[in-house]
C-alpha cells in the first residue's frame, strides 16, 4: 500500500506544522463529548500519528492506545508519553494487519486517514474495528476526503505554504475507481522529498452501507466540532457511529 513509506521526513513535518494546540484541544473536547467514555476508559487511536490526540486524552485520564504505521511518528508519542507519564500505548505497525486485543469502550480515527481503502478493504477496516468494541461502544471517523466534500469544487492543481515549507498538490480523479490520486511535492530551501498517495471517494450513503455490513450504525453525521449537521460541499465529515446488538 501506498501508505507504508509515506510518513516520514517532510511530509511529517508539514503536517505537523499545520496543526495548532486549540484545534487539538477543541477536537478531544468533542471525542470527550462523543465517545460516551468516563476517564480512565480505554480508547483506540487509529492512525494515531505522533498523538497529538492521543496524549491530551491521556492527560484528561483516559487510558489511550495508538495504532500508526509511521515508526518516527510512533518513537515521537513514545517518547512523550513516558516523558509525561501518560497512559498510552504506542504500537508501530499497519492496523489492518496487526493482532490487537479487545477490552477498548470506543474508537476514532481522526486526521483525514479514513479514506485509505477501496471497497473491500475498507468493509475489513470496519469490521475490524466492530469486532473490537462492545455492544453499543462508539467510533468518530474525520475526512475531508468524502464525495459530497470534493467533488463539487475538485482542485487539479493546489499550492500550500506550511511554516518553511512549500507544498504542491497534483491530483487525477479516476472516476471507475472514485479514486483521487495525488502527486505531492514538499520543499523546503535546498530539500525536496516527492510522495504518490491515493484516496478512495465514498459518498454518504456508500459508506452507510459499508457501516451496516460490518455491524456498525451511524448516528450523527456532522459538518463541525460544533455539531453542525454536515452539508452539500462542507470541508469536512465528523462521522458518530454505534456497534450494533
């Protein structure tokens, strides 16, 4: 998969660079809200990165395990996780095929990391992380990659200045597999690292569906932290859902 040596150097960098403290404080203030977790509960991080998320719900007290294949980014909680004191787990390796025991009350994937799989792996991302909450447990998705969010403004061609570091966006639609591939260049003064990636488009219902095959139900479709139901050409998709009896 493309995503197995994507993470790393620039990339990392820039996307921690554009992350600020209040939109990480106002995001687990929402997974507090939602995830119907007292601290102290377990919670699954999924594609945690260099757990931004994980840690500040580690400092509000719960018990937090990150999942992320990135081994920089893994090191980064790692280390700041002990320096803190937290409780986190940190595990370096592809979730979709590491062994991870149950026991979690909920589960996020935030970060716009939700749209890595086309059909038949995403029913298996799903299932997956159905099998490893209880009945009734909850899961918040985040992506910017959902067909009503992209396809009504698609962008060929973008540029993004992030701190020092310039970065262009080239992307093809492939409209027999709603797939968007993008070819990324990162630079910074004598530094350039290129990337391919690829995001696989669902619309709403589509993933509805996909939800319901894999034993979960979705409850709140929202455009904002604010709660804000999520519209026609809205940025983002904060997604609630419920493991089903």
């Amino acid at each position: 998969m493309w995503y197995e040596n994507f993470f790393n150097g620039l990339v990392q960098e820039a996307w921690k660079a554009g992350q600020t403290d209040e939109q990480t404080e106002l995001e687990c203030d929402f997974l507090h809200d939602t995830l119907d977790v007292q601290p102290g509960g377990r919670v699954l991080d999924i594609f945690c990165g260099h757990g931004r998320h994980a840690l500040e719900l580690a400092r509000m007290g719960y018990s937090v395990t990150g999942v992320d294949i990135s081994t920089e980014s893994i090191g980064e909680l790692r280390t700041e996780a002990k320096r803190e004191k937290l409780a986190v787990e940190a595990i370096s390796g592809d979730f979709m095929t590491l062994p991870i025991e149950g026991g979690f009350k909920a589960a996020y994937c935030l970060g716009n990391s939700f749209s890595f799989f086309p059909h038949d792996q995403m029913l298996f991302f799903l299932q997956k992380i159905a099998g490893l909450l209880p009945v009734g447990g909850r899961f918040v998705a985040d992506t910017a990659m959902i067909a009503e969010s992209v396809l009504p403004d698609f962008e060929e061609r973008s540029w993004m200045q992030i701190g020092d570091i310039t970065f262009l966006m080239e992307n093809e639609y492939d409209a027999r597999e709603s797939c968007i591939t993008a070819h990324l260049t990162y630079l910074r003064s004598d530094q350039t690292q290129r990337r391919k990636s690829r995001h696989y488009i669902y619309t709403v219902a589509e993933l509805h569906r996909l939800f319901q095959k894999a034993g979960l139900t979705i409850t709140e479709l929202l455009g904002n932290l604010d709660g804000s139901d999520f519209l026609l050409g809205d940025e983002r998709l904060l997604l609630v859902a419920r493991k089903k009896i």
